[in-house]
C-alpha cells in the first residue's frame, strides 16, 4: 500500500532525518489575542475563524505545565523524546517584545524542547520579534515562524475580513528571511469564491517568494464563526472531498521538493464542525490524497516550474 511520504516532502520526515529520531508538536495558548479582534485591526477576528477549534486538548496555567502534559500525551501515543513548541492559538508574535521572549523562553526551557513554531499573521511582525527568534537559532534551537496568508486574492482577504493584505504578507516573508527564518505558509482551499485556479495562482506567488514549508486546509464551518451564519443561511457551499484532493494533488505536483508540507488538512471537533463532516478525521483524505498521487504516477515536484508568479 502506497504511503503518503512516497509522494510527498512531509515536515516529519525532514525532523526524522534532523534528529535521527521522531519530533512532534506540542501545541501551547499563550494567551494572546489578534489584532482583528481587539479594535486595532478590525472587530470579530476572520470569518471561518473559533479558535476553539485549535486550542490545547489539555490547558493547564502555565506554558510549562501545558508543554509538560503534551509530551507526556506524545510519549503514551509514539514514544516520541523531543518536540516543538506550538504557539498556534491567536496571533503569537502580537504583544509586547518582553512577554514574546519570557513565553518563547520558557517553553524552551523545558527538556526535550528542541525548538519554536510560532504562528501569527502578517501584519504584526516587527524586527525586534524576528531578531529575538534569530537570536534562539543562533543558540541551536529549530525556529519555524507560520505565516497566516490563506489567499495571495486581496478581495478575498477582505470577504473573510483578515485585516491584511497580499503586500503585508511580501513584507514580512522578506523580513523573515533576512534573518534566515523558514517560513511556513498557511493557505486555505476553497474560500468563498474562490476556485481550483485561484489556488493554483497563490501557489505560484508564494512560492516565488521561496518559503520553505506550506500548510493546506480546507475551508470549513466550525459554529462560533461568522462563516456558520452564512452557511445556515445556504451562501457557503463547503467543497467535496474529491474536489479538495484533487486540488491538492495538484499543488503538491506545482510544488518543488525542497518545499516541506507541514499538513495536507485540518479537522475540527465533532462539537463544533457544522460542514464539511469529511473534516472530522484527517487520515481517511491523506490516504485519499496518497491514492490519488498513486493514481496519477506523479509525486511532489514533477510540474514544478519555478520562479512562476501572476
């Protein structure tokens, strides 16, 4: 049976060759918030975003005690020693320059750290952030900083009120890389109005940007969200998994091999997921994307061109 590691540049298995052994994530909540939640940037944050849908399994008081219970849950599960730290919750990078580093800090003074991913937006970098997590790489630590962008479209930025532009996220993806800070790209498929080729399109731009790791997801309707009211009201039409796998399988193809995907999909909990209910698990579609790649006789990279921007 195929696997999907045959077909695809996975973050896991470039960690394996890394460390010589397995590394997981271990997601922390911080306690910050978001710039299009707070008034600075807008009211009522994204509209597909809960962040219930990604918080912490097992939240405790500190970011200590937090990254504790997630490595003894890695441990049970896959044995696992190391892992990284994942500030996922909100926007981590938006607060000021003292608690960024005592949060950072003390997550990487736990044993078995070995690094940081910090997800935040584009919009809310500054250089005395990037140049606090250089200075963790310069002490050994492995440092991913996850870029929100979701569509390179800006009028698709403004319907699902992001609160940012394309341009903020070409800034701060140079900014980054000045300081030799991978960067990983979160992009969403099947955002209102959008289509196979608007993917393709963002595909294009970011990667002629040279990042080095993408996420995919797929749109979905969590309740708590603004998109749930357009959904009750018949305005969304979340794709079928067919069609999401298909569109992946051909960004994965446009994708070249020195790109490391960092996920193929996202899920959310039954308790709040109102559609699609294919988003309940993850691996009934990477066994659907790795069958459809098999399919293909194609694997990461064979359409690559490099260098392609609209």
């Amino acid at each position: 049976m195929a696997v999907l590691s045959e077909f695809v540049e996975t973050f896991g298995q470039q960690l394996l060759r890394e460390f010589g052994e397995r590394v997981h994530k271990v997601t922390v909540d911080a306690g910050f918030t978001c710039p299009n939640r707070d008034g600075s940037r807008g009211r009522g944050g994204c509209t597909f975003c809960n962040n219930k849908s990604f918080h912490p399994a097992v939240k405790a008081q500190s970011i200590g005690a937090q990254i504790d219970a997630g490595m003894r849950c890695v441990r049970r599960r896959t044995r696992a020693r190391k892992v990284i730290a994942y500030f996922q919750t909100y926007t981590n990078t938006y607060a000021p320059l003292s608690r960024l580093s005592a949060a950072y800090e003390e997550a990487l003074a736990v044993p078995g750290v070995v690094g940081l991913s910090v997800g935040t937006r584009p919009d809310c970098l500054s250089e005395g952030v990037v140049a606090l997590m250089a200075s963790y790489r310069e002490q050994g630590f492995l440092v991913w900083v996850e870029l929100g962008l979701q569509s390179s479209f800006d009028e698709t930025l403004a319907r699902v009120n992001r609160g940012h532009g394309y341009s903020e996220y070409r800034e701060a993806v140079a900014l980054l890389q000045r300081y030799r800070i991978p960067v990983c790209t979160h992009l969403i498929v099947g955002l209102p109005e959008e289509h196979r080729d608007h993917a393709l399109r963002t595909l294009a731009r970011v990667l002629s940007l040279g990042v080095a790791g993408l996420k995919i997801h797929p749109l979905h309707v969590v309740r708590g969200s603004r998109l749930a009211r357009d959904f009750r009201a018949g305005q969304i039409t979340p794709l079928e998994m067919s069609t999401y796998v298909g569109i992946v399988a051909d960004l994965v193809e446009r994708t070249p091999r020195h790109v490391v995907f960092h996920r193929l999909t996202g899920t959310a909990k039954a308790a709040l997921l109102l559609a699609p209910d294919w988003c309940l698990g993850k691996w009934r579609v990477l066994n659907a994307i790795t069958a459809e790649l098999a399919r293909r006789g194609t694997r990461q990279g064979d359409l690559a061109c490099g260098g392609v921007s609209w």
